[in-house]
C-alpha cells in the first residue's frame, strides 16, 4: 500500500511539473512578456514547450503590475487665430522669491506660440490673473479668448474658475485628472522657460530668491526668439505683425553702471553712477531694472552702461571694458 501510495504522489508530482499550460508556466516564471515564453525551452533545462494561447488575453497580474502608462503622441492640431485656444498651467517653487512669489502661472496661445507668466504669492491669486488676462486680450488685442485648456488642478476646477468662463462663453477643454500629457504644450512650455531661466541666474550666480526675475527675463527673451513652427518667425512678430528688436536685452544678472538722477544722490558730491546687477527690461517697455547695493533694492533707470561680462554677484569678476555698452 505504502509502494503504491508511492508511487501515486511521485506520479502526481510529474505532472504538476510537466504537464502545465502556458498561463500556469507564465506564472512561475514571474509574468514575463511571449517572447521570453517562446525562447526560454533553448535556454533553460527542462522548460515544457508550451505554445502561447491563439487569442490575446488578459493577465490580470500583468495588467496590475506591469501596465505602462498610455503613450500620447504630439498633437498636429492648431488653432487658426490669435487667442483662438489658450493652454494654461500653474508652477510651484521650492523658495519664496524677492517679492514672496511662490508660484507662477503661464499663459499660452496655441496660434502665436506667445508667452505670458504672472508671478503669484499664492494659488488663490491665480483666479485674479486670470480675469486680468482675459481683460488684457479684450483690451488690448480686441478680440476674446474662445477656449481653454487646462489639467485638473483645483485652481481650473473650482466654481468660481468655472463660472468665469461661462460668462464669457468660454469653451473649456480640461485633460484627465492626473494624465499631465494631455496639457503638453502648457507643461513643455513651463519646462522651457524654467531652463532659460536656470541657466541665465546660475551663470550670474543669482540668488535663488530671484527666480522671478529670471522668469520674467526668460518669457520675454522667449517671445523674442524666432521658432521653427513659425516659419523662424517670432511669437511677438505673429501675434503683433511687427518684426520685434532684441537691441534693448542685456545678459541677465550682468554689471552696470547706472546713472542715478541728481534728486535720488545724497549730495551734490555724491558719484553720478553706481554698479548695479541688471534684472531685466522695465515692464512699461522704456528702460530697465537693477539690483541696487548694498540693501538689494530694486531701481529703475533709463540710463547705464554696461559691461556683460561681469558679474558682480560671482566671486572674483572682472569686467573689462571692451564689452561696455551704452
């Protein structure tokens, strides 16, 4: 009895291990892909030669465990006019800025390809950009924004955002909560303006609580850089008819000497000029901004020369005065 019983389990234990189809053989192996399945019986002593099932089938263990996220292509659709489509994003940094932004939200036009970033303190403060942009394009451009793309974030989808739009016969497309693809062009134009702006404040050695102005510097210099999509046209060019003039930019964070008005000097013995760090272009468009020494006070001026190969906030620079510019 006990030879038969034996015998009986050596039997049963045959075939559990050879007599196995392909999904139970797929399991052992740890859920490898068919190709694996069809060259292991080469590799491997023993391995039954399994054929993989006609039909595709789902494994619910590989659908659990090894789903890979879908692939989205680039979209080819564009819109046909200026504010036709807008893209719209919200970027959080890791620091408060000089004037205590936290975050900045960016607004694209898919027709332009032009620019805008508004710097917020907080994400509440995002609502009021966006009514402040809609008012600019009624107002400046006369015309109206008719859709809107945005993720799911909660700034996009609270009712207030909602209704903004509604009253103004907005259309509103929204990507699917947490698939960020689906708002590429907001999201790869976030990416490319944070990288000017890295490279031209960690080449001048800013602080990192200026990375305001290396933004702004950055969506301003981007609206002024010829594109492949647009024919190497220009988005200010596209949307403006006006071929722009790069004249006025300077290298972010570089030195100058700027004139200081003779109601600003402490007295009629004080120097006509001081070094300051160039920030950027005034925002109404008619001089610039410095970094003003020792305090870090921002000064506006109309009036400086600079020398761009310096770089007051790096260590041991040296300007030379070949490169001064008026």
């Amino acid at each position: 009895m006990k030879s038969l019983l034996g015998i009986g389990v050596h039997q049963n234990t045959i075939q559990t291990i050879y007599q196995v189809d392909y999904e139970i053989l797929h399991q052992r192996m740890a859920h490898p892909s068919d190709e694996v399945m069809r060259r292991a019986n080469k590799f491997i002593k023993d391995f039954p030669r399994v054929d993989p099932p006609k039909e595709d089938l789902i494994c619910p263990g590989c659908a659990q465990g090894k789903m890979p996220n879908k692939s989205f292509p680039p979209s080819t659709q564009r819109a046909t006019e200026p504010f036709e489509l807008i893209h719209s994003d919200l970027k959080s940094f890791p620091i408060e800025s000089y004037h205590r932004f936290k975050y900045s939200i960016v607004f694209y036009d898919d027709y332009t390809s032009h620019a805008w970033t508004v710097n917020l303190h907080s994400k509440d403060a995002a609502l009021p950009a966006m009514k402040h942009f809609l008012a600019m394009v009624e107002t400046k451009y006369r015309t109206k924004v008719r859709k809107w793309m945005s993720d799911a974030g909660g700034e996009y989808t609270s009712k207030a955002f909602k209704a903004l739009l509604s009253d103004k016969g907005i259309e509103t497309l929204q990507s699917i909560p947490y698939v960020h693809q689906q708002n590429g062009r907001a999201e790869r134009l976030i990416r490319t303006l944070t990288e000017k702006a890295e490279s031209m404040r960690l080449q001048a050695c800013l602080p990192q609580s200026w990375w305001e102005f290396a933004l702004n510097h950055a969506t301003h210099v981007y609206n002024l850089t010829p594109q492949k999509r647009l024919h190497w046209h220009t988005p200010s060019e596209i949307l403006t008819n006006i071929r722009p003039s790069v004249d006025h930019l300077r290298v972010l964070g570089c030195a100058a000497y700027v004139f200081i008005p003779a109601e600003v000097r402490i007295n009629k013995l004080a120097p006509k000029s001081e070094l300051m760090v160039y920030l950027g272009s005034h925002p109404g468009g008619k001089g610039w901004i410095f970094m003003r020494g020792p305090n870090n006070v921002i000064f506006s001026a109309t009036h400086a020369l600079f020398d761009e190969s310096m770089f007051p906030k790096c260590p041991k620079q040296q300007g030379t005065r070949a490169n001064t510019r008026l």
